[in-house]
C-alpha cells in the first residue's frame, strides 16, 4: 500500500510523480510543495522542475484500484442476496414506475448507495469536524465527551448571534493591563497569538483571552521580535540576539560593524544589516552575504528568496537574492522605495490602499513579488472585493464612504479598517477620536464604538471575524469588545 501512497497527503496517487531521490508524491502535491521549497519531504534532497507523471505507475496504481473494486463488490453482492427482503414500499409503486426503475443497472444502484453510505461515514467522521473547530480557535477547550460535529456548530450560531446583536450592544473587557508603557505589538497569527511587551515582560494572548508571561531578562530597548517553537529573535539596540524561552536564557548575541536593519525568520534565521544578509546558527557561528555597494533599507521573505530594498550607485533598486547570497533578480526605480508589508498604507491623496499581499511600493509604480514587471499602482487605488456575479467597490475618505455607486457619510478620519467580506460590512477605526464604526455595503452605518477614553491612546487594532472580538491596543492595556449578547 505504501508504494502507491503520496508521501505529502498519505492518499492513494494520484497523477503520480517520481522524483530522482525515489519518492512519489501526487502532481498537485508536489506543486504545493515547490511554492515553499524545492526540498523532497521525506528525504530532504533537493529536485526541480520539470514534474512528469509517472505513466507506468499511474497504471499500476488504476489496475489495483480496479481489482479491489471488483472483489468489494462481489462481496457486498454475496451479502445482499442473503439479507434480502420484500421491499413493501416498492411493490406499493404503480406498475409503470416499476419499470422504469428496473430498467437502471442494480450495479449501479448498488454503487450510488455505497457511495452514500461512504460520503455519510465521512461527513460525521469526528477528526474532520475537530480540524474545522481548532481552524477556527487552535486554543478551543474541548469537552470530553461531546461531539466536535455539535461545538463546531455552536460556535457558528454563537457567530451568528454576536454579528445580529452587534447591532443593538456590545460587551467591553479589559483582558491585559501593564503599569509601564506597551512598546512592541505583534500578531503572530491573526487567528492565534497577539504578542504585547511592555521592557520587562512579553505577554501572549490567545482567543480564549489566556495570557502567557515569559520574562525577558537583560535587555534594555528591544525593538523588534520574532518567535518560533521555543525560540524567540530579539534586537536590542544595535545587537542580535537568540533567546530560548524554557531556559530563559541567551543562547548566541552578535553585534554587527554595520546599521541593523531587520531580521527574517523561516526554517534559518537572518539578520539583515546594511551591506549584509548573515544567517546565524543558535552557537553564535554565521555566515554572510556582503553587498559593498547597496544600502539596504528593508527586507523581506519571498517563499525561499530573500527581497533587498536600497540603493546602489545612488539608484534606488530591488535585489532578489536567493538564501546562499547569489542575486537572482535587479529592479531599478527614479522614486525612492517602500516596502508594505501587510494590507494596507495611505498614499498620496490619503486615501487607503488595499494590498492582498507584501508589495514593493515606488512613485505611480508597485512591484509584487514573484512578478517579472513591474505594475503601475492605479489599480491599487480603491479596496476591491471580487465577487461571483459583481465586483465591490470601496474608497474610502475624511468625512464619507463610497460603496460601488452609494455613498455614506462618516464621523470619523479613519485610520485603519477592517474588510468582513463574509458579512458585507467594513469596520472603520479612527485612533485620534478613539472611536469606530460598522458600516454595512448597503444600509451605510449599523453602529459605532467607543475604544477608549480621553486619557488613553488608541495603539492599533485587531479584529477576530469569527467569534466577532475586536482588540483594542492601548498605550498600557489591551481591551476586547465583543459584539452581541
């Protein structure tokens, strides 16, 4: 059975590809895996292009598939003969009914009922209904006992009842609360991990509201973090450090000759200075990458190729650089250079910009990465949302709000916002007044919020579309608003 298993899915192959390490993997498969890496899962040897099926073993595997259909359905033949009964409701049946129905195939009946009874076992299989709860909230707390099949839909009429009584009421909790200042705010996940530190400790918020302290020892003004598993990339002033979290320890510090710029974490761990790519290992030993003639400004993971931003010879330029330091790609530009990382910046005309993906922004022109050209950012201008039968259109100003053709006046200067496409609703945050609103694509304003008072500062904002929370960060505290009863 293992010779025709996928290596990635553990399903039957399907159009199979053998790469020249020896395993196989379904084609679909193998193109999910090469978007991350070109690295063979099982082995990991790295392959390349081009994926041809394995025609001979595409065969072997139908040939198979064949044979045990054709002795399961001998089988169940067997036991149907023995187990059959007069079928009341049929022989009730009008006489030309009959017929038609014994015209069909009893194979295929058979079939079509087997198919069924398969699609039933799986629909109500309890591992498919608990990896759709922990999609929706990893830390869920699950009952012994009960069913993930009914929490999965008490969670979705809970849903339902925080987005109908939003309308009416919300609750307001405070869940974190610091006597110094909050310095550093990150999302690990946006369904998962809210990280705040406030120069002594690093608090973790889950969507159950739990918090996570862990001390942060022998720093004095950390400016940025990453985590992965048990470790943590910490920069402190001009210096890079490796913290582990269950010893609390430092486990490797380098201070570079050039200006820290930032670091990147996936599988290895980068700190970007500005004429270098090094990797550090968690002993302290690196190797580097120097690029005399660019300054680098900013950077960026592309699946496993790292994105520079700078100049070089007074030209503002991109470099593409693969993990080794071997520049793959150059892009030039007469503007200075910006990259946005996340979904949204304010341009020109201060008018929001919705990015669906990290974006290298430059004058009139953008560059995605991954793409040849580079694009001019026009179409960029307004939030659009694809829709089956018709586009939506947003843009959004100082004191209104246009929806396609329909346009709503607004109380606020939004700073920041939140798309629920799912609802048809777009939430508008303005930090100065410390006040948002919910305002639905076709009956304009639903309801407005009150983030905090006049004593504190609206930090940013996270919302939680699922169970309908909005997280307030403010300059000592973290509040949640959650929507309904």
């Amino acid at each position: 059975m293992n010779e025709i298993q996928c290596n990635f899915c553990n399903k039957i192959l399907i159009d199979p590809v053998t790469l020249s390490c020896g395993h196989s993997f379904c084609l679909v498969c193998l193109r999910q895996i090469f978007k991350k890496d070109n690295i063979c899962p099982s082995c990991q040897k790295p392959f390349g292009r081009p994926f041809k099926v394995n025609e001979e073993m595409k065969t072997r595997i139908q040939r198979l598939i064949d044979q045990q259909s054709k002795s399961t359905l001998i089988n169940e033949s067997n036991e149907c003969i023995i187990n059959i009964q007069p079928n009341s409701s049929l022989l009730s049946l009008p006489e030309y009914t009959i017929l038609e129905i014994m015209k069909f195939d009893i194979k295929c009946g058979y079939l079509l009922a087997l198919t069924c009874k398969k699609l039933n076992e799986l629909f109500n299989r309890d591992s498919i209904w608990m990896d759709k709860v922990l999609s929706i909230n990893p830390h869920f707390k699950h009952k012994i006992g009960a069913s993930w099949k009914k929490e999965y839909f008490w969670l979705s009429s809970r849903r339902d009842c925080y987005i109908k009584g939003g309308i009416n009421n919300y609750n307001v909790q405070t869940i974190f609360y610091s006597t110094n200042q909050i310095h550093l705010v990150q999302v690990i996940n946006p369904f998962d991990i809210l990280t705040v530190y406030d120069n002594q400790y690093l608090y973790e918020i889950n969507l159950n509201n739990e918090i996570n302290k862990i001390k942060l020892s022998g720093f004095h003004s950390i400016s940025k973090i990453q985590r992965r598993a048990n470790k943590l990339i910490i920069l402190d002033n001009d210096t890079f450090y490796k913290y582990d979290i269950l010893t609390q320890s430092i486990l490797c510090s380098y201070t570079p000759h050039n200006k820290i710029i930032t670091t990147l974490m996936n599988e290895h761990d980068f700190l970007i200075t500005k004429h270098s790519i090094l990797q550090i290992n968690d002993d302290g030993t690196f190797t580097e990458a120097i690029f005399p003639n660019m300054d680098i400004v900013d950077a960026m993971f592309y699946n496993k190729n790292i994105v520079l931003i700078g100049k070089e010879m007074e030209k503002n330029c991109i470099h593409v650089i693969d993990t080794s330091g071997k520049c793959i790609k150059v892009f030039e530009f007469d503007d200075p250079i910006t990259l946005v990382n996340g979904w949204r910046m304010v341009d020109n005309n201060n008018q929001l910009i919705y990015i669906n993906k990290s974006v290298v922004y430059c004058g009139n022109q953008m560059w995605i990465p991954g793409e040849d050209t580079i694009k001019n950012n026009e179409n960029y201008s307004t939030i659009k949302i694809k829709r089956m039968y018709h586009d939506i259109m947003i843009c959004i100003h100082s004191n209104f709000i246009q929806i396609n053709d329909k346009t709503f006046g607004i109380d606020i200067e939004p700073n920041d916002w939140y798309v629920d496409e799912l609802n048809d609703r777009i939430i508008l945050v303005d930090f100065n007044q410390r006040k948002a609103l919910v305002v639905s694509f076709n009956d304009g304003v639903l309801f407005s919020i009150i983030l905090a008072s006049n004593s504190e500062i609206v930090r940013g904002f996270i919302f939680n579309l699922f169970e309908y929370k909005l997280y307030v960060i403010l300059d000592k505290s973290v509040r949640v608003i959650q929507f309904g009863n």
